[in-house]
C-alpha cells in the first residue's frame, strides 16, 4: 500500500487514502468502479489506448460519460503497439495495489498486462475484471454492452406492459450495475491483501449482475413455479396484491409505495374515501379489489395536483413521491444537501453526480476532482513514475504517449 498524495482544498482524507488502482480505460464497469475507489480517496490512474498517427485516446474526447466518471483520476493515452509503451503499463501496474479492466482479455494484453504478468509485477495486486457473461461456458468470448446484459439478465422483459415490447431501461444499468458489483469485488481483494498480503483475480460478468440484481424478483417466480408478468406501472410481483406503482395527478405523475392495510386506511381517509377504506377492510378483499380500488384512485389523483397529495403523504406517514425527470433531480434540495451532486471545479457550472456514500457524516470530494492542474499531464504522471526528463522527452518525440484529451 503507497503513501497517501497530499490532499486538495484541506479535504480530509478518504477510506482508500493511500490504495494505488491501474484502470485500464474502456468500458463503464471499470471506469464506474475505479470513479467510486477515487471518491473514497484512492489514486486512479486510466491508462488508454491510442492508436498511432490519432494524437489521442481513441476515447479521449470530453463527452458526458468522461465528465461524469473520470473526475478525480490521472490519464495516460498509449501506443500499446510500442515496447515503450507496455514498459509504461508494467511500471504503472507494480506501484498499483488493485488492476480494474473492463475489456477483453486480448485487449489487456496489448499494454502488456494479463493477470500473469500484473502479478509478477505487483505480487499483492488485486486484478479484476468485467466480462461479458462470465468466463466458463460456451458464450465466454461474446462481446456484451448495456442493453445487452438487460436482455441476457431478464431486466428487459419485465420492464413495461403486457405485451408490449420488451423495454430497456432509461440508464445504463447493465453496465452500472456491473461496475457496483466489481467494486464490491475489488474491496474484497484489497481486504484478503491487507490481511495476508496475497494478491487475487476477481471477476464481475454485466449478465451475472443483471441476474444478481433481480435476486428477489427471479427467486420469487421459482418458488411460486409462476411468471408474475411484466412490471407495467408497478412492480410484478407486488403491484398485483398492493396499492404499489404510479398515479397521474393533474399536473404529473408520482407513486405510491408499500400501502400496507395500517397506511391504506390512512389513504382513504386523506384522499376522503371512506367508503373506499369500508368496502376494503383487510389485507384479502383489498388485494382481490385491486383493480376497483386502483380506478377509483386514479380518478381521485386526478383532481389535485401533486404538491397537495405530496404534503398529505408527509403527514400522514404513506410513502410516495413525485416522478421527477433530471431537472428536478438537479433541483433537489435534499440531492444538494447530501452531495450526491455536486458542482465540478473549473468546468463552467457543469453539475456531475457526487457519491452517495458518506463516511463521518460528510462525502469529502477526492484529491484532484476535474482536469485541473497536470491531472492529464503525460509528462507530470512519467516523472512521477521515476522517468527522467530525457526519458520523457524521447517518449513524446517518438509518439509512444499522448495526453488523456
């Protein structure tokens, strides 16, 4: 474990102060993964591959997706096709206490780091990888994106109404949801180094988490032996026998969630339905009355908008919100309060996620958040590597690196 850098605007440090990790760049689990490790304080160094005669990363233009989730992490773009370079790559990998790759594994072996030669380098080195399907099984080699993995997963097929299409959804959770997963993995290995001091190979596949992250949902058809059907404006496997999903109030839609027999009598009584709460007694006639009960909401909902519903719901403890879209995620108050977004340094007002994850009651930002200063200095990053300045400057003469833009 390397000493921590010295930390920006008196942040405190994080958790992972001190924890080197090598991402090698392309693909959003990784890239996911190793944006959280930085926030928790780690040093994230991206190496990329860059073609020869591009002059940069081939994914190194300042789109959204770099925005959002390389603040806070040094760049290197490499011509993968020179010795020099994969030198670069094995010293890069023998000062890291963790490798995070979202690609293939030929791809990694073109910087000249596979899980063998990391190890060499780095014995304590945690390597982990993002895959497709996962590597055992006739499908192993098979490239996979986003919408991909919620197809393969079964996310895709209860998303929506009966007998409508499939749907994705609206954000990338295929691949998100496998960069938590591989995160989870990678701390898991840091912990097994720190106490035994062996390095390990861990590995997350996008399929595997989709089927992970629907634990309840497929466990839940197994046992019954039923398919619950599609989600449509709730849940399928609780929306059936609850008061559970979206409601269109006159000015836009919110949900309700959890009406349990205690909260639905409260409803009624907010909502004035008292002949509503009678009819519906207990929890068996209200789930045989689902669709009554729902036309009758629905129509009610309609009447007012949601900030009046909303305030109803506050005091009488039944849980619901309004269905915001990204502006009025960027408006909330509480989102602000919390960090979970956050402005980023020098970038104009452009507001990025912050993490969700608060240690002693605040989510410091990490060293270096934004690409200020020599955060994507090739030359800064290879001194600090124990490259001279001649070494540095025959490198950049000869086209072996270029900046992380």
């Amino acid at each position: 474990m390397s000493a921590a850098p010295p930390q920006a605007h008196g942040s405190p440090p994080g958790p992972l102060a001190g924890i080197r990790v090598l991402e090698l760049g392309g693909g959003q689990p990784g890239a996911y993964a190793c944006w959280v490790l930085a926030e928790l304080g780690a040093r994230v160094i991206v190496l990329e591959r860059r073609d020869p005669g591009d002059g940069a990363a081939r994914a190194g233009s300042e789109d959204a997706g770099r925005v959002a989730l390389h603040a806070g992490k040094r760049r290197l773009a490499l011509d993968v096709s020179r010795a020099e370079a994969r030198d670069i790559a094995l010293r890069v990998a023998s000062r890291s206490d963790a490798l995070v790759s979202s690609l293939a594994p030929r791809r990694a072996r073109e910087f000249g780091l596979d899980p063998s030669a990391a190890c060499e380098a780095s014995p304590a080195i945690v390597y982990a990888q993002a895959t497709a399907s996962g590597s055992l099984g006739g499908s192993a080699e098979e490239p996979m994106a986003d919408i991909v993995a919620q197809a393969a997963g079964g996310l895709m097929w209860k998303t929506g109404r009966d007998g409508a299409a499939p749907t994705a959804a609206g954000a990338a959770l295929g691949e998100h949801g496998a960069g938590a997963y591989l995160l989870a993995a990678v701390l898991g290995g840091l912990a097994q180094a720190a106490l035994t001091g062996r390095g390990c190979a861990v590995e997350v596949s996008l399929a595997g988490s989709q089927v992970a992250l629907q634990s309840w949902e497929i466990a839940a058809e197994s046992v019954l032996g039923r398919d619950s059907g599609r989600a449509g404006l709730g849940h399928p496997e609780v929306s059936p026998g609850a008061i559970w999903g979206t409601f269109e109030a006159r000015d836009g839609w919110l949900v309700l969630g959890s009406v349990d027999a205690a909260r639905f009598q409260r409803l009624c009584a907010l909502m004035d339905l008292p002949e509503l709460a009678a009819r519906y007694p207990d929890d068996r006639s209200r789930s045989a009355g689902i669709p009554d009960i729902d036309r009758v909401l629905r129509a009610r909902f309609a009447a007012h908008d949601r900030s009046h519903w909303l305030r109803l719901f506050s005091a009488n403890d039944v849980m619901g919100a309004r269905v915001s879209d990204y502006d009025d995620v960027l408006a909330d108050e509480q989102a602000w309060a919390n960090d979970y977004l956050r402005t980023l340094p020098g970038s104009g007002g452009v507001t990025v996620a912050g993490s969700p994850i608060q240690f002693d009651g605040s989510a410091a930002a990490p060293p270096g958040v934004g690409s200020s200063g020599d955060a994507d200095d090739p030359a800064s990053l290879l001194r600090e590597l124990g490259y001279g300045p001649q070494q540095v400057a025959m490198l950049e003469a000869a086209g072996v690196l270029g900046g992380g833009h």
